[in-house]
C-alpha cells in the first residue's frame, strides 16, 4: 500500500517468456504479448487505446526472456474499468491476421536496423557467445517472423498465459480488503494449469582462454566492446553482495575505476560499465563501452590491465568501497517512490527463488560487506576466469592492434557464426 498518490498499478506476471521459444519460433512469446493490445472482445487497438485513455489510464503488455506480464496504472478512482479492460486484455485476445501482418513489418524493418547497428550487432552476437544456441542465444530471424501465424499465437497464449503459470500484483493507493473482491470478480473463474516445462539453468563458460571475438562492421568511427565471464554465482549465494561491490568499484558507477581511465583519463569513450547479472542460469559478469576506432587495442589492453591490477598491485581501497555503498543507499529509497519498482522486485523473487527477505535485507547485506570480503570475492570469481572479448568494428583499421595483443582471434559474422579463415 502508499496512499501518498491517488494511483494504482496491477500487474498479472507469468513465469513464461522467451525461453519457451523453440528454435523455429524464436520471438513467438514476444510477438504474442504484444498482440494482446491490438485487439481484445469487442475492442480492436484504437478501441482498447480508446478505452483506456478514457479512463487516464496505461495499458501495457510484453515478454522478455524469463517472463512476461500484462499491466494497468491509472487513478485510483477508476481502477473497477480499468480491471475490466484489463481482465479482457488477458483472457480474450482476437490475433486477428490483418494486426499481425501489420507488426510483422514492423518486426522485419527492426532487424533490417539491427543488422547495421554496431550496438544491436554486439547484443545479438553477444548473446551467442554467452548463451549459445539456446534461451537467450537464439537470434530472431526473417524466416522466424515470415513463418509465423496467429494460430500459433493462439497456441501459445492458451498454454502459457494460465492462471497457474500467473500471479497477480498490485501497488499504490488501495487495500488488499477493497481489492481483493474486484480482482476475485474479474479472474476468479480463471483456469489452465502450470506450465511443466523446465527453465534454462546451466551455461558453460564459451572459452577456455581469454579470446577475441571480432565481428567485421566497415568504415565504423567506434568499435563497440563487450568483454564477459560466467562465474560460479547465484543471487542466493553467500559470495553474492561481495562480488556485487567488487564490481560496484570496478565499473558499476560513474565514479568506477574503469569509466575514470577510459573515459575521464584517455578520452576514448563517453563511458564504460560493468555489471554483475544473473537470471535462470548462474551469473553472468560484463564490462562493455564504444571507444574511438583507433584506439581499440588499447582499450581491451586496458580492460585486461585493470581487471589484473585490481588484484595485485592496485587492490581496491576502503575509500571505493564506502563510495560504492554510499551511492547504492542512497539511491535506493528514491526508487521506491514508484509502485513498480517494489512490485518488479516481489516479481524477481518469485521468478529466480530468491529469499523471502531479499529485498528488506538489501540494505542490510550492502552494509555487511568488507574490503577484505570483497576483494576476496573479485579474485576468486573474476580474475580467475578467462575473458571472451567481443569487438564490432572496422577489421581493416584495427586488425594488426588486435593482433598486437597476442590473443586468439576469432572472427564471425553479424549473427555470431564463425567464418571460414582464408
């Protein structure tokens, strides 16, 4: 409950998203949420965009890798229509053809941009690396979205979008008590079991020493990077919040070591993060920047040289890490000013099994960390591994620098297949 602003919002959530997409029908779980809007009972996409602006409320529906969910926020006074328009949404969707044919364009001008954008380029190949043909390395595809069909929509929302795959949740300026009954009204005779299908849930590592990975984007002013590692991590882990800060301090803010060399010392790049994520399959650690194209090489030799020093000759201090957690608390409470935050998190929980606690305890398990608990953390989860780096940019400018760096390369095409060496 916050009853500091008359707004609401309601969020059904499903375990069910990208992951159930099959190899031929990659997008399939995407696609079909977002077609829930363009028509629903009696209402085609201008009737539902018409319905809910009438009401002054936001409508949304999507799937991402792990789940996906159908959302409202609106003012508190009108959350009964606003339920109805929802409850339609969900359980009566149309899929009609001529919609479908419509956002099929849309789908396949998208790809058509991607496939020239350095940066969607290095998150489609990215994702191979990472994920290999499976979860979320499978790449969408002209074919995918050209073989596509509403029955398959159909299909896939009567066996996924199930009350026993769903949960319902809701923030704002209401009680359990009042609406309780409006919710029991709308999905109370709703049905369909849980899905039986297993999540993704082992990764392997994709090399076995530090590689590059180089896709060929010519005549690029930037290379775009991405150097990552797979480690032996889960959120529910007792090294967790340890390697968390480590990467605080390395590159998860602005003030982060490797943004104040590459970006505020040497000039190459308007910044560089790192980040710590995991999801079904255990963590994923990531460092990635766009730097001038002459200075690539030296970019990864820098990226290599701070990931080294952080556990040799340059340690991380106490002063980094009061400044990491001063930042961290004292950001959070702002968050919360928003329903959605408090109710993604609660949806997080209940998707990766996480703590009952998790999110009381945040603040609690930031505090508990030490400089000796962390630095131990960031040499044994990610110095220790080696590194897949992957650079798209302009071979014939940055080739011999790369070379330079005595590191195996591999070069692949803009959909992460290797090409045949010459």
């Amino acid at each position: 409950e916050n009853h500091e602003m008359p707004l609401v919002n309601v969020r059904v959530a499903f375990d069910q998203g990208g992951w159930t997409d099959t190899t031929d029908a990659v997008g399939l779980a995407s696609v079909t949420l977002d077609m829930l809007n363009e028509g629903a009972g009696e209402y085609d996409a201008a009737g539902i965009s018409k319905a809910a602006k009438s009401i002054a409320a936001s409508l949304g529906s999507g799937a991402g890798s792990d789940s996906a969910s159908v959302s409202v926020d609106v003012l508190a006074k009108n959350l009964e229509p606003a339920l109805d328009l929802l409850s339609i949404v969900i359980l009566s969707p149309t899929f009609e053809e001529d919609d479908w044919e419509i956002m099929k364009m849309d789908r396949l001008a998208g790809l058509a941009s991607a496939r020239n954008n350095p940066r969607s380029i290095a998150g489609r190949v990215a994702g191979q690396l990472q994920y290999g043909d499976s979860y979320k390395g499978l790449l969408k595809t002209e074919a995918a979205y050209e073989a596509m069909t509403t029955d398959a929509m159909k299909a896939w929302w009567s066996a996924h979008l199930t009350a026993g795959n769903a949960r319902i949740y809701v923030g704002g300026d209401t009680s359990l008590e009042d609406v309780l009954p409006l919710l029991e009204a709308r999905f109370g005779e709703w049905g369909g079991d849980a899905s039986d299908a297993s999540k993704p849930d082992t990764v392997m590592p994709n090399v076995d020493e530090t590689t590059i990975f180089l896709v060929d984007k010519p005549g690029a002013p930037q290379s775009v990077l991405s150097a990552f590692r797979r480690l032996e991590l889960m959120p529910n882990h007792d090294d967790w919040f340890n390697t968390y800060m480590a990467n605080m301090m390395f590159g998860g803010m602005f003030s982060a070591r490797i943004n104040l060399n590459l970006r505020e010392d040497k000039g190459w790049t308007y910044g560089a993060r790192s980040g710590l994520r995991s999801d079904y399959t255990k963590a994923l650690w990531t460092t990635s920047t766009s730097v001038k194209t002459d200075t690539t090489a030296d970019s990864i030799s820098e990226i290599l040289r701070e990931v080294r020093e952080a556990s040799d000759e340059r340690k991380f201090t106490v002063e980094e890490l009061e400044n990491a957690r001063g930042y961290l608390l004292g950001s959070r409470p702002v968050r919360y000013e928003n329903a959605g935050t408090l109710l993604s998190e609660l949806q997080s929980n209940w998707l990766y099994g996480l703590p009952d606690d998790w999110i009381t305890a945040y603040a609690d398990n930031i505090r508990a960390v030490s400089i000796e608990t962390a630095q131990a953390a960031w040499d044994t989860h990610i110095k220790s591994s080696p590194l897949s780096i992957l650079v798209v940019g302009d071979k014939a400018t940055i080739l011999e620098g790369l070379q330079a760096l005595s590191l195996p390369i591999v070069e692949l095409d803009s959909e992460g297949q290797a090409l045949e060496k010459k």
